[in-house]
C-alpha cells in the first residue's frame, strides 16, 4: 500500500514537472496538424520559406509547416505534410459546407440569389450587394398593405439588376428647353370614364396589339409606333391593316448617334426624325427581326426598297409632334378629338413589378437612378374608389401588368404623369 502511494507521488511530482517547464500537462498534449495550422490562421497553403512561427505542437515537440521543413532530412514537417517534386504541400481545412433548397455546396461553391452571385463560405452564403429588378421586400410590403395596387414577380425580371433593368426597359428622354404647348378648348365638360380601345368603329375588336420591347431601350420609338397605329385608326374610323415598322424608326434614325441605335432618345428628336426618312415604311417590308434583342446597328433599307424580298409598302407621314398643356381637361379633349397621346413619365423602383390597380409609387420605393423616363401611349382614363386615374399601354408585352396596360394615379407629382405629354397628325399612302 505504502508502495502504490510513493509510486502516485512520483508520478503527481513528473505531472508537476513537465507542466511548469513545458507549460502544459505531456499527457494531454495532441498531435498538431498543418490542417489545423492553416486553418486558424486563415492560410491556404504551406508557409513561405523558413519560418519559426509557423508551426504546431505535436506531442512534446514542434512541427512546422512552412516550405523549409524537412530539408536535409530534418524530418521538423507536421505529418500531414506531403513534399511534392521538392514543395511542401499542406492540406487545406475543408470548410464547411452550405445547404439551400435541400441542395448541398461546398466552401467556395457559387449560386444565384435573384440577382446577386453568391459565395459559400464557412457554412453560410455570401452575396455581393446589388440592387434587383424584383425586390421581395419591397413586393410583399406593396402586398401587404393598401397602396391601391398590388405586385407581382415576373419570371422575365427575375435575376436581373435595376442597372440592367434601367438600361435596357426604358429608353426616352425629356427636353431640357420648354416647348410651346398646344392650347385646346377646355369649355367642353369632361365624361368620366373613357377607353379608346371601345369606340365604336372598332365594332369591339380593337386590333392593336401591346407591343414588347424586349431588350431594346427606346421606348420613345415603341410608344410613338402605338400613338401613330392609334390616330391613323381614329381618322379612317377602323382598324388599319398595315402597322408601321417599329425597326424601321429605330435602325434608320439619324437622330441616334449611337453606334447600337436601341438607345433614349429626345421625345420631340423622335418625332422630328420622322422627316428625315420621307415616312415609316410597314412592318412586312422592314421586319421587326433585330429590334427584340437590344442590338440595333444598321439601316437595311436602301433606294427605297424593302429589305424583305417581292415587298411593297404603305408610307405612313407624320407631323412633327406637339407638346399638349399639362391640364388633365387638355389632355382628354385632345385623345377625345384626335385619339391616344404619348406620355413619358418618371420611373420609381417599383413599377417593373406592378400587376394592377392604380399605379403610385409605394412609400418604400425610390428612384433609383435619377431623372429617368418611361414613354408610353394613353388612351383613357376614369376613376376607381375615389382616385383617378390614366389607362395606358406599356410596351413590356402582354404578360406585364393588365394584360399589358397600366392605370396610373393622376396629378401624380413623384411621376410627373401629365406633364410630358405629345401628339402628332398621322396619315398613310
């Protein structure tokens, strides 16, 4: 007994030792690692040449983990350590993984979250912060609440940066100098609800389809297309048959000095330039085959004849356009009289997402980029609940908002509706 005693002392006396001349307990002391190395310290490899602090406690000895251990047989590397055709290789700390919709990634796997690209790491995803086109946030809080509309994620914008968006959906630009409005007789009493798509020599089947810019940033060119469709109807009392090509404006503009024609223009340079090309030609003879993709850079028309093959063409003449005073009885009086006007207003964050109701910008959205305009034609108007309101047709395609039209509240001063607003006298051969 006394024996097994003496023994525990000596062995309590050895503990004692080693912990104050090698500042821990031998016994439980680890094999240190190069993984474990890199890993606390943030590295991705082997340390560069010699070292002295690169290195772990293995056991009751150093190991290191730089690129000088193990020469001349030393023997100093951490076991993990592989020498590969003369360098040292240290294994790297797998980090740990990322799971998203039931999906496993590894540390520096990528994924997209809407917009932004995102990065595995240390078991959580990191995005780059960029602004999207749909914003969840912003829709379910338009959702949520009584705004007078409501939302909607288009599989269309999804993905997509506002950058991008603003780039490539827009496309108009305001005068700086003020233009001479048109006065018109303001006498007349308005009627309260009025939708140009029901009058009655359509016969109820209005046939001018919403049209879809696509990639192309020239809304001034797709709303003044609709605007032309419009009056050319008005004065014949139907529909017409040819529709003017879009393309045709948009590649054959001299007004666009960009090399890539699908770009903002002035809204009056819009008009103005249809002067210069003696007439739009119809859609069969100049086809809308580029304009969709956003790439627009020459002109295919040539001598007068149609860039399709065996086609003649109807040639649409439009007068230079004039502003209308911003009074809402001026502009009625003038679809009234002379049919649909282009409007271009001002864009909030919020609008590439609106599904129906009554446009307004929501108390949580923003201009995003400054000044930025959206042309579009109005053809009507009325009021719902109390608030009133312009009935327009985007050019986003028919998927987009009310089967392509949007009500917007009117005297709206965030979007300044009714501010910038155009006609023109339109005739064909």
């Amino acid at each position: 007994m006394k024996l097994l005693i003496f023994i525990s002392l000596l062995f309590n006396l050895f503990s004692i030792y080693n912990f104050y001349y090698h500042g821990e307990d031998v016994h439980l002391k680890k094999g240190g690692t190069c993984r474990e190395f890199l890993e606390k310290n943030q590295l991705s490899s082997c340390c560069l040449g010699r070292d002295d602090d690169c290195y772990m406690t293995h056991y009751d000895t150093r190991c290191y983990c730089d690129q000088f251990c193990g020469k001349n047989k030393t023997g100093d590397c951490c076991p993990d350590v592989k020498n590969v055709h003369g360098v040292n290789i240290c294994p790297v700390q797998e980090g740990r993984k990322c799971y998203k919709n039931n999906q496993t990634y590894k540390e520096g796997q990528h994924i997209m979250e809407n917009c932004q690209r995102c990065r595995c790491k240390n078991g959580a995803f990191v995005c780059k912060k960029k602004a999207c086109l749909i914003n969840m946030d912003l829709l379910n809080d338009i959702n949520r609440n009584s705004y007078g509309w409501k939302a909607e994620n288009y599989s269309f914008f999804w993905s997509k940066t506002l950058d991008f968006g603003y780039l490539s959906f827009l496309g108009v630009s305001i005068p700086h100098r003020k233009q001479k409005s048109m006065s018109s007789d303001r006498s007349n009493r308005m009627i309260e609800f009025y939708d140009f798509r029901k009058e009655k020599f359509f016969q109820g089947n209005y046939s001018n389809e919403i049209k879809n810019q696509g990639l192309c940033s020239a809304s001034w060119a797709f709303s003044m297309i609709d605007v032309i469709i419009d009056r050319m109807s008005k004065n014949v009392q139907k529909n017409v048959e040819k529709i003017p090509s879009v393309e045709h404006l948009i590649a054959c503009n001299e007004n666009v000095k960009t090399r890539n024609k699908c770009s903002s223009l002035f809204v009056d340079q819009g008009w103005s330039s249809l002067k210069n090309l003696n007439g739009l030609v119809d859609k069969e003879c100049y086809p809308n085959d580029a304009v969709k993709s956003g790439f627009v850079y020459k002109c295919k028309m040539t001598n007068e004849t149609c860039p399709a093959k065996n086609k003649t063409s109807q040639i649409f003449h439009v007068s230079r356009a004039y502003p209308i005073t911003s009074y809402t009885s001026n502009i009625m009086i003038e679809i009234l009289k002379n049919g649909p006007v282009q409007m271009a207003f001002k864009i909030y964050d919020d609008f590439f997402m609106y599904k129906s109701g009554i446009y307004d910008p929501s108390p949580n959205s923003r201009e995003y980029i400054k000044n930025q305009y959206h042309a579009v034609k109005i053809l009507g108007w009325g009021t719902e609940n109390g608030v009133d309101y312009w009935l327009a047709a985007n050019s986003w395609g028919p998927e987009w908002g009310e089967n392509g039209y949007f009500r917007i509240k009117r005297k709206s001063h965030l979007t300044e509706i009714g501010k910038h607003v155009y006609g023109a006298w339109a005739s064909f051969k």
